[in-house]
C-alpha cells in the first residue's frame, strides 16, 4: 500500500519517497495499478499515468473502502531513548491511533523530539499494517498548558501513585489516556488531572516503563 496527501479530484500525487519505492523497488511503470491511502480513511485504487524525477502521479478509479478514525489519542512523556518512542509509535500506529501529544512534565528528562523522523516511523507503520489513519502528531506541550485544553471524550491519567484506579472500559466516545516520565507525574499534575475531570487509570499490577504504558494503553482501548 501506498500514501499520498495530495489528492486534487481524480489525481493523486506521489513524493520522491513513495515513487523510488514503487518504480525502483517494485518495478511499477505507467498504466500498472497502485492501491493507496490519503491517511484519512480512505483506501483507493487507481492507475499510474506519469513517472517523473521526483514524484509519481496517478488516476483515481475507485474507491476500495473507507474506515472510521480512531477513537485513541494519547499524551506521553518522550523518553530519554529515543529508540524506544519510535518502537512505540511503530507499535500504535499498527494498532490503531488517532493522535500523540508530547509532554513535558516535571520529572521529564527530555523535552526534544525528532518530529520529522516519527512522521516517517508512523507513515511506514500505517502502510505495513493496513491502517487508513495517519495518526496526529503533535510537538511536545508543557503538561499543566495541555491538561486545561483537553477534551476528547473519556479522559485516564495512568500513575503509580497509591490510591483507587479505574479499569479500562469499552465506549463509543473518543478516549484519551496521559503518561508521564519514568519518574512518574507529581504529586501536583496528578491533582491538577483529577480537578479537570481525568480518571486515574490502571494498567495492571507491573510497574511498566514509559513507552511500555503507551503501547498497552493503545492495546488495551483497542481491544475492547
């Protein structure tokens, strides 16, 4: 499967990227039929009709199916790895992901992140699982900014501090699920999260790394 986010009525174009894979690689040429998605749900058909230097372009001829976007969106804490974020970006773009805040909270270790090279981690995820959603990704947002402006459905907070905890629960709102550094969020974001209505959420009984959370989380929602 293919992407383009260039769609203009019955034509879509391709980047340098996508038509190196398909002429280079798999040896397409003009008229050969293509089956991409535009990230937005869409699987469609069509037919090339012009190979050039850098780019490819192709006649839409039908539609194959269109899917619902994903209901899960989540907020993490980058990791100090960067290795290991982009494990769990691959991972839940293959699951199934509406978006991904970054966040800086007040044990984070790191506040960069590579957006441009998770775009292409996310792009490859989507096109080797199937999934017509590219997810959102968005860059790395103080945690007590974020937390006041959320507002997609059924909001968790996922933390190791004592206390009662809710389950994951099937529901047909969007869901987003908030997890913080290896150090876990304070004492202060945790209260601040419960004030704005977030649910404090468990994730089982090991106490899991970062990105571990963030790819069961996504398991978790998406399964039910």
């Amino acid at each position: 499967m293919f992407y383009s986010n260039h769609l203009d009525g019955s034509t879509a174009v391709f980047d340098a990227a996508e038509k190196r894979h398909a002429v280079d690689a798999l040896r397409k040429k003009e008229g050969d039929p293509i089956t991409f998605t535009d990230g937005k749900g869409h699987l469609y058909e069509g037919r090339i009709s012009k190979i050039a230097r850098e780019q490819l372009t192709a006649e839409v001829s039908a539609i194959l199916r269109q899917e619902a976007r994903p209901r899960f969106h989540l907020a993490i804490a980058p990791t100090k790895n960067s290795d290991r974020m982009e494990w769990m970006v691959e991972k839940c773009c293959e699951l199934g992901l509406a978006s991904l805040q970054f966040l800086e909270c007040a044990h984070s270790e790191k506040t960069r992140v590579n957006m441009s090279r998770l775009e292409r981690v996310a792009l490859s995820a989507i096109k080797q699982s199937g999934n017509l959603w590219m997810p959102e990704l968005l860059p790395v947002l103080n945690f007590k900014n974020w937390i006041k402006q959320t507002a997609h459905g059924q909001r968790y907070l996922a933390h190791c501090a004592e206390g009662p905890k809710r389950q994951a629960q099937s529901t047909d709102e969007a869901i987003t699920v908030a997890i913080g550094p290896e150090g876990d969020f304070s004492t202060e974001e945790i209260a601040l999260a419960l004030e704005q209505g977030f649910l404090p959420l468990t994730l089982g009984r090991s106490r899991l790394r970062t990105e571990t959370a963030g790819m069961v989380a996504c398991t978790l929602f998406n399964l039910l």
